[in-house]
C-alpha cells in the first residue's frame, strides 16, 4: 500500500514538472505609421505603373491610327479613264473633210467656201467644190454620231467606275485613302466633262459645215444666175410669125 501510493505522488508531481518546463513563443512587435508609410508607397507605385501602361497603349493606338491614315489606296481609275478619253479622241483624229488644224482649216475654207466665185473658175469646178462642201457636211454629221455612240457607251463603263470609286471610299481605314477616292472621284467628274467638250465639238462641227455649205451654195446660185444672164443687153422677148403668120 506505501508503494503504491509513493508511486502516484512521483507521476503527479512529474506531471506538475513536465507542465512548467513548456516553452514560451516570442511575440512581434508591429509600427502602425511604418505599415502605413508603405502601403501608401505601394499604392503610389502602382499608380505609376498603371499611368505609363496607358500611356504606352495611347501611343500604341496612336501609331496604329497613323498607319491607318497614311496608308495607300489600293485602287486606281486613272487607266480606265484615259482609255475611255483615248477611244473618242481616236474618233475626233478620224474625222475626214476639214481638219481640225487651224492653218490647214484656213486654206481649205478659203478655197471651198468662197465669198465669191472669180469668173475664172469654171462651172464644173464649182460642181466638184459644191460635191466636195456635202461631203464635209455628211462626214460632220457622221463624226458627231459616231462620238455620240462612244459617249453612250463610256457612261455605261463610268457607272462601273463611279460604283467601284464609292465603294472604296465607304471603305476606306484612313485619311489618306480616303482622300485618293475622292480625288479619283473627282477625275472621273473631270473626264466626263471632257467628254461632253469632246461631243459639244463635234455636233458644233456639223452644224457649222451645213450652215457653211448653204452659205457657199447660195453663192454658186449667184455666181451661175449672173453668168446665164450675162453682162450685155438684156435677153428682150419679141413675137415670132410661124407658117408666114
């Protein structure tokens, strides 16, 4: 009986000895305002960095948009509209009779269209000069349809071209593509009003070589009526006895 209860003593009173030998952890001691201090500094920081990624990102699409403005159009009209200007000028260069030539012109409309006839000149070649003025005039009128006809057709092709010309600047990314479809625009505006010269000129030519035929005819009337009725006494009708009447 003491020994076993001198053995429960001792493990109480190890028990008691193990429990105060536990060890004690150290405790960390923390500033307010230093921790403060740098969470402001960490917000600034990454302020700074949010601010020049921006930047970076507005030069970025600065760059871009630049690109886009002077960017090239890929597109050009001009070929089509010089062939189209080439086609009625070719038309206008086949033109036969008087030619557009200004020194030439003058030679041959003095020689045909006379203002008056010389009484050397003979009465057939008054004939050939009248046959030669209607010819003229037939190759005028003849001239105007044919360009009249091209004109038709090029409006058919400039429809395409003027389809074509605003799709490309509906489309356009940037200012200066933008800027080359108008300024195509704007020629092909500048060729169908040479065209209309082109036509304007031609139908002006056929009515200026009709009414310069009629003037030239009515001069050859003039000059055949003084040469039957002649210079001298007057034909003076007198009465004629038939069957010794």
């Amino acid at each position: 009986m003491k020994t076993r209860a001198l053995s429960a003593s001792l493990a109480v009173v190890l028990s008691v000895s193990l429990l105060a030998v536990q060890p004690v952890f150290a405790l960390t001691v923390i500033d307010p305002t230093n921790l403060v201090q740098n969470t402001l500094t960490a917000i600034r920081t990454l302020e700074q960095i949010n601010n020049q990624v921006q930047q970076l990102q507005n030069e970025s699409q600065m760059l871009i948009n630049q690109a886009r403005n002077l960017a090239s159009l890929d597109f050009n009209i001009v070929n089509r509209l010089r062939s189209s200007l080439a086609r009625s000028e070719q038309l206008i260069a086949e033109a036969q009779g008087l030619a557009y030539d200004v020194r030439n012109l003058d030679r041959e409309f003095a020689r045909l269209y006379p203002r008056e006839y010389a009484a050397t000149v003979s009465g057939d070649q008054m004939y050939r000069d009248a046959r030669e003025r209607w010819a003229h005039t037939l190759d005028g009128l003849h001239t105007a349809m044919r360009l009249q006809a091209q004109v038709s057709w090029n409006l058919r092709e400039d429809e395409g071209a003027l389809a074509d010309l605003v799709g490309q600047s509906q489309s356009a990314t940037g200012a200066l593509q933008a800027m080359q479809a108008t300024n195509q625009l704007l020629a092909l505006q500048a060729k169908q009003s040479i065209q209309a010269q082109q036509l304007q000129l031609t139908q002006d030519r056929a009515a200026s070589l009709e009414l310069a035929r009629q003037a030239a005819a009515s001069e050859r009337a003039r000059e055949v009526r003084r040469r039957f009725l002649g210079e001298g006494t007057p034909y003076t009708p007198h009465s004629v006895r038939f069957y010794g009447n």
